[in-house]
C-alpha cells in the first residue's frame, strides 16, 4: 500500500509475526520449485497479461480514460524493466494490456479494504487465473489511501479478492501530485508479486527479507535526500519503489527484490 497521508490506514502494513509467517510459506514453496528455477532457470521474460476495472461513482466520478490506463501500463513496463535510471535493476516482467471495463457503482468507488464491498467488487469482476494481473481504479477510503494489494500467498485461500487497488488519481496524468506518475501501481504490483515495504521491519535482522535493499526505521517521504535511519546498512532506500516517497523520488527495484517477485511468482502464481 502507498498512503498520501500518514494518517490512512495501511492494509499491507504486516507485524513482524504476519511477515515472518508469509515469509514461511514463501520458503517453503520456493523450497519445492525444482532446482533449475531456484537457481535462475527461467524464461527470458515473464508476460503478466492485466485487465483493468473502472469504478465510477455518481456524476461520472473516477471516469478514465483510455490513453491514461495505457500510459499506466507503459510505466509498469518501464519500472519493471529497469528502464528508469541506471542504477535500476530490469525485473523479467512485462504487462500487456487485455481488457478494460467500466463499472458506475458509488459503494465500490468509495469502499473501504476488507469490507464487503470490496469483496462484491472483486467477485464481480475478476477474470482470469492466479497469472493474470486485475487492476481496480477507485477512490477507496479513508481519504489519502493512494492503493492497496493482495500478496501471491494469499491466492489459494482466496483467489477472487486476488488483485491490485489504487487510486484512479494516482494514474499518469492524475490530480494527486506529487503521486500521479503511475508509481503507486508500481509499488502495489510489486506487494503483488510479492515484496513488503522497504521499512517492513524497521532496522530489525530481517527487516523487508531482502539483503540488498539498506534497513529502514520508518517510511520515508517527500524525497530526503541522506535519510539514514538505522546504524551500519546505508542510507535509507528512499529511491526503491516499496518506500512511501513522491513518485518522482522513486525509481528502482534492486537485484534482490528482482529475483525475490521471479521466485515467489514461481511459487505461487505459475
């Protein structure tokens, strides 16, 4: 989850005990992949076909338009393929774009995550299998909730609220400036395929699961340039796409990050 505010809940914020039991179940699917793919074996790149749900509330609110969610897939292929700066690390992940549908229903445009209105949303319009991406544009509350997802984990037990949310605000174009380049996708795709936040566990041993990503106290926003927070790792990661900076402060995935989403999408979405 990504929030404009500090104040809006987090439905991808976990305890340190959350984390560590889907990091369980992480291992331990990895730990069944055969060993040509735990080891790299893998297709050049990996093709994650997304259909994308429109909800609209009353007076055509959150109407989108077409070249906008074109221009958000666009952003997705370039963040994932490290084509935004040179310290990015390319990810084998491309996005195609294969439907789109619009949806006027003012409970779903405002829903708040985890409700039954969520739910409703999810069951009516989700299409495809555990490989395939749906995107929901809305305004989900509280306000200055930018978006939300659902972890590869939780696909067996609940495969139709599998997905990403996010604000249609935050789409390429959008009014919320400073996160209306399309990164808040970025980062929801990426808990989709399986990353925590950079600050997940503080400056704790484990901290997001990733070692070459520096430990972090706390999120970062805005863009604070020499932000250290915890002793002896380096700076705060405050460029990763998984920290709570502007959209124009972050621009990378690190190796680590890469290779973590290739194996859980492995493990739980192939």
């Amino acid at each position: 989850m990504r929030s404009g505010h500090a104040s809006a809940a987090d439905p991808n914020s976990l305890t340190r005990h959350q984390a560590a039991a889907l990091q369980g179940q992480y291992r331990e699917a990895v730990r069944q992949l055969p060993a040509s793919v735990r080891a790299g074996g893998r297709p050049n790149f990996i093709n994650i076909d997304v259909y994308i749900h429109v909800i609209k509330g009353k007076q055509n609110r959150g109407a989108v338009r077409n070249r906008a969610l074109e221009a958000q897939i666009h952003v997705l292929n370039k963040s994932f393929s490290g084509r935004t700066a040179p310290r990015a690390h390319s990810t084998p992940f491309r996005f195609r774009l294969r439907g789109i549908d619009r949806t006027t229903n003012p409970t779903w445009y405002r829903h708040v995550p985890g409700s039954k209105a969520e739910q409703k949303m999810k069951r009516a319009l989700r299409v495809g299998d555990a490989r395939t991406l749906n995107l929901y544009t809305a305004n989900p509350r509280p306000s200055g909730l930018l978006g939300y997802a659902t972890f590869p984990q939780h696909y067996d037990g609940r495969p139709k609220l599998d997905g990403v949310v996010v604000n249609r605000e935050s789409l390429p174009g959008g009014d919320y400036d400073p996160f209306a380049k399309g990164d808040t996708a970025t980062h929801e795709v990426g808990h989709w395929l399986g990353l925590y936040h950079t600050f997940q566990g503080g400056c704790g041993v484990k901290n997001d699961y990733v070692t070459d990503t520096a430990k972090e106290q706390s999120p970062a926003g805005g863009c604070p340039q020499g932000r250290d927070t915890c002793p002896a790792t380096g700076k705060d990661p405050i460029h990763n796409f998984m920290d709570y900076t502007i959209d124009k402060c972050m621009f990378l995935f690190t190796k680590g990050q890469a290779e973590r989403m290739r194996l859980a999408f492995q493990a739980f979405r192939n």
